[in-house]
C-alpha cells in the first residue's frame, strides 16, 4: 500500500506543469515515469525521489531527507523523503521539480524482452 493522497498531490503538481507521466506500480509502491523513465514515487507514505549524484549530498541536508536503501544498500542518486519533508505544497513542489530537472539526464532503463 502507498499514501493515495500524496498520490494525488504528485499528479497535481504534474499536471499544473503540462508533464506526460505514466503510473507505474512497483517496489510495493507507485512510481511516476516521464519519457519512459522513473521519475518520482511513493514507497508507504515516503516520496522516492530520483535526484541524480548532484544534487544528492545537499538533498541529505533538507527536513525528512535519507538516503534510500534498497537490499541495505544506500542507491546514491535516490532518496526517500518522509512525510514531515513533504507536508507543505511547496515542498513537495520542490522535490518534484528537483526530480523533473535530473529526469533528462537519467539512464532509461532497459526494457525487458517478451
């Protein structure tokens, strides 16, 4: 199960900026692809945010921030972001934007063959 709300929050603040997204559910979550590639998403109640290596070490320094651990590896470029980093609108906003800025930049992943 992922938070609905912030679900919808995330689409809300997608849709204000004209962005073609799909929703895509996985890791036990949902995850928001833009040009076919995960931007953002919501793991529990947490944003999963796809930063890049740039913009990660100050991205560990802003309220509700951490490194995101998945297998117990920290995954640089990524972090989680709980509810208290993300409570106001203009912070989610910034999380979104910092995920839409790096978006260009990502690596697609490759797609598995049928």
């Amino acid at each position: 199960m992922y938070d609905e709300h912030l679900e919808d929050r995330i689409a809300s603040i997608l849709d204000g900026k004209k962005v073609n997204y799909e929703k895509k559910k996985m890791m036990g979550g949902l995850t928001f692809m833009v040009d076919d590639k995960m931007c953002v998403g919501i793991v529990k109640e947490e944003l999963m945010a796809r930063i890049g290596t740039e913009a990660y070490p100050a991205a560990l320094k802003k309220k509700g921030c951490k490194e995101m651990k998945f297998t117990g590896r920290a995954m640089p470029g990524y972090v989680f972001v709980e509810p208290n980093g993300i409570d106001l609108e203009q912070d989610l906003e910034y999380w979104v934007q910092l995920c839409l800025d790096y978006n260009p930049l990502a690596k697609s992943s490759k797609k598995k063959k049928k």
